[in-house]
C-alpha cells in the first residue's frame, strides 16, 4: 500500500466517517481486515524471515507482533456510467481513483485498547442490523443461532 | 468454504486455523448494506416452495427495508482455508469484536489470557457435538499437525493457563 498507516486514533475517527457515510448512502459495504503484520517491521532481524529447514517457522516468533488492520469501502472499480454505457450499452469498468483505504499498525500492548475502541466504532456505527426484539417468539428457540434468511414478522 | 452457524464456532476454529497458520492467516469482517434497487433484488421470486413455506414467501415480499449484513471470513491463502459467519444481529456485534481482539492476540502470537483459555473450554463444551460432525478435515488435521507447536508457543509465552486449555481443546473437538 502506498500511503502511510495511520495512527489508530485518525484510523477510528476516519472508520467512523466512513461507516457513516456508507449508511448516509443507503447501501454499501465496509470491509474490515486484520492480519499479522510481516512486512517491513521494525526489527532489524526479521522474525518473519522464513526459515527453510522449518516448516513450521512462523509458529514460534521470538517477538510478538505487531497487527495491520485495514479498511476500504470495497470500491476498487467504479461504473463508468458516462463513458461506457453510450458505446455498447455496456458500462466500462474503470479504476476507483476515491477508493477508500484505510490502515492502521496496532502493537501487541495495545491490543486490548484498540478492540475495546474498535468495538465501540463499529458497535455505534452498524446500525442497520437486526436488534434484539423480545416480543417475537421466534427468539425462544435460543442455542439455534439464525441466519439471513429468516426475517421477522408477524 | 464453509459457513458456520455459531460465532462460538466460528471463534473456535479461527482460532485452531491462526494456530496452525498464524502469519499468513486473515480476518475480514464486511458491513453490508444491500442496494435493495439494484438488479439482483429485484428478480422475481420464482422458485416454487411447497408445505408450510407460504409463510416464508410472504415475508420476502413485505416492506423492503435495507437490512444490512455482518460477514467475517477467516482466509488463509496457504492452505486455501475458509471459513466465514454470516450474522445480522445488532448484539452479536459486541462479542464478535471481542472475538476478533482475542484472535487478534494469536496473531500477534501474545499468549493467551487465562480466563480467557477457560471461556474457551466452556465454549468448546458447549458446541463439541455440533463441531465434532461438522468440522472440516482440513481444519481438523491442521490442527492436529500443529498441536506440538502450539503448546510450546503459549507455554513459551508464558501463558501456563493457555496451553492447558489448548490442549484440552483438541481432545473434545476430536471427539
């Protein structure tokens, strides 16, 4: 990635603005991704480095190490609806130059802090799911967790 | 690729997944609001359903309301390993957050917290029969190849209580 990560502070308010304006939309999605982070970390001796008489290498890093956690909008192409679509009838796909990007390195100590917040966010933000509705019946059969397609009405 | 119906499921074999794979593995969690104009929500219903699905069909076609999804997908392009939950319930949010704070520290290969490896255990108990016959055996013998490593990670960590519970872990989700 080209840009620089953020810190994890601009990284919750920037999350924010963004679930915010995919619910301003009306549609859309926030794609969250979280990973070890193995490139081009701080330490001069990688412990990411492979190790080829172990297979098992990454099991047992001397370090613990640093998360990257990104977010996008999922927007990598967009409809270029002006161009294409007068030509064939078909809409040309063309690089998303406003894709969002967002990424944040989190550190092993402050791990706990950062999901505690990234709880929160996403807690506040995600506002179109289902809430709890204790009238309906269907809710009694507890332990079956239910999927999409069920909805509730009665 | 699998969809697992509990996020306690989930949580578990994510967990067994980052284990095996702890560097290449990732999660991904998509907040989706569907575009209810769009084409693909508008095809009409066709598939004819018998016996008491007349209910159902009905509640597709009432009041369309965008009702947005949570996806997490643990991916792991090694192995080629899926594994996602599909969920939209507001309360789930909470907990599955705190299932991915906690996947987290696997990943960063911190150990375990105690309390936490005994939460597990309570989980595993909890969803053993369910995930014994439905555990895919890719997952299953990752897990199992691993298992030696995977004690030497927590204890090397520190983490006595974790290994503990690993360990533990392996032997009902065999069952």
């Amino acid at each position: 990635m080209a840009r620089e990560h953020l810190s994890n502070d601009d990284f919750f308010t920037q999350l924010a603005s963004l679930i915010e304006t995919t619910h301003q939309r009306g549609h859309g999605s926030v794609y969250l991704t979280q990973k070890r982070l193995t490139f081009g970390s701080s330490a001069p001796s990688s412990p990411t480095g492979k190790v080829p008489d172990d297979p098992l290498w990454d099991l047992h890093p001397p370090n613990p190490l640093p998360l990257i956690v990104r977010a996008t909008d999922g927007k990598s192409h967009k409809l270029d609806k002006e161009g294409g679509a007068t030509a064939k009838g078909g809409i040309g796909r063309t690089k998303n130059a406003e894709k969002v990007k967002l990424s944040t390195v989190v550190q092993p100590d402050d791990i706990e802090a950062f999901f505690t917040r990234y709880a929160e966010v996403c807690k506040g933000g995600m506002r179109g799911l289902r809430r709890r509705d204790r009238s309906k019946r269907k809710k009694k059969d507890k332990g079956k967790k239910k999927g999409l397609a069920e909805s509730v009405k009665t | 690729m699998v969809y697992l119906k509990t996020p306690e499921e989930w949580q578990h074999h994510s967990a067994l997944l980052l284990q095996a794979r702890p560097t290449t593995t990732r999660i991904t969690t998509k907040y989706k609001i569907p575009n209810l104009a769009s084409p693909k929500y508008n095809k009409p219903n066709k598939r004819k359903r018998d016996g008491g699905d007349g209910e159902e069909k009905e509640q597709h076609t009432g009041p369309k309301v965008p009702r947005a999804v949570l996806v997490l997908k643990t991916y792991d392009p090694e192995s080629g390993v899926v594994l996602k939950l599909k969920t939209d319930k507001a309360a789930d949010v909470g907990r599955l957050i705190e299932g991915l704070g906690r996947l987290g520290r696997r990943m960063a290969a911190l150990p375990e917290k105690a309390e936490e490896a005994v939460m597990e255990d309570a989980e595993v108990a909890e969803q053993a029969p369910v995930g014994g016959a439905t555990a895919p055996n890719g997952k299953e013998t990752a897990a199992a190849a691993t298992t030696g490593d995977g004690k030497a990670l927590h204890t090397s960590g520190g983490g006595g209580g974790g290994g503990g519970g690993g360990a533990k872990k392996k032997k009902k989700g065999k069952k």
